[in-house]
C-alpha cells in the first residue's frame, strides 16, 4: 500500500508489477515436465476424438488415465510424487484480454 497508495485499483497495480516481475524470473523445465508435455502433444487430437468431456491424467511421460470427473483423475495413484498434467478433453483456456481502461475517480470523502 505504500507504493501504490490507498486508492481503488492500488491491490491491481500491485498484482500486475508482481506477475510482470515474477515472468522475469527464468523458470527451467524439468526432464519430466519436458516428458509429459511432449506426451500432450502427441495424444491430444487422438483423446479429443476418443474422450471429449473427460479428464486425463498424464504422468513420467505417459497417459495414466481417463476419468469421468476431475475429482478420480486428482485421486490417480502415481507411486512417486512427480510432475504431471490433469486437463479436461477438449476445453480449450479462455483467452484473458486486458482492454487498459482505468477510470478516474475521487477519494471518498472529496467534495
């Protein structure tokens, strides 16, 4: 609050110099996360025609399984805690956009 002020939008301009300066930070991949992303890539369009709705497990390299729900997909029994992707078939992240408009507005109390 002392660099941004008090003012509406303050917590906003704090996150977003946060996450600015956090996708600074160089983030190495491990060999595993390398694994199971060239595992996505390689499965998804076949899982898209065989499971669309479903969620799929992938872990070390691999697809672990297929589930209904995300709750038995998050139970999946891996032996080792590692690395590995949990997404729903066919659901595509929505898009964020930032339209950059800021309002100006007086202090509470102002006249």
């Amino acid at each position: 609050m002392e660099k941004y002020g008090y003012s509406k939008g303050a917590v906003s301009k704090a996150l977003e110099a946060a996450i600015k300066l956090w996708l600074r930070h160089e983030y190495e991949v491990t060999e595993e996360e390398k694994l199971n992303n060239k595992a996505f890539e390689e499965i998804l369009n076949e899982l898209e025609a065989k499971f669309p709705g479903m969620y799929a497990v992938i872990a070390k390299g691999q697809l672990v399984g297929v589930h209904k729900s995300l709750e038995e997909a998050l139970k999946t029994n891996i032996k080792e805690e590692s690395h590995r992707i949990v997404f729903k078939i066919g659901e595509k992240p929505k898009p964020w956009v930032r339209l950059g408009w800021r309002a100006k507005l007086k202090p509470v109390g102002a006249t």
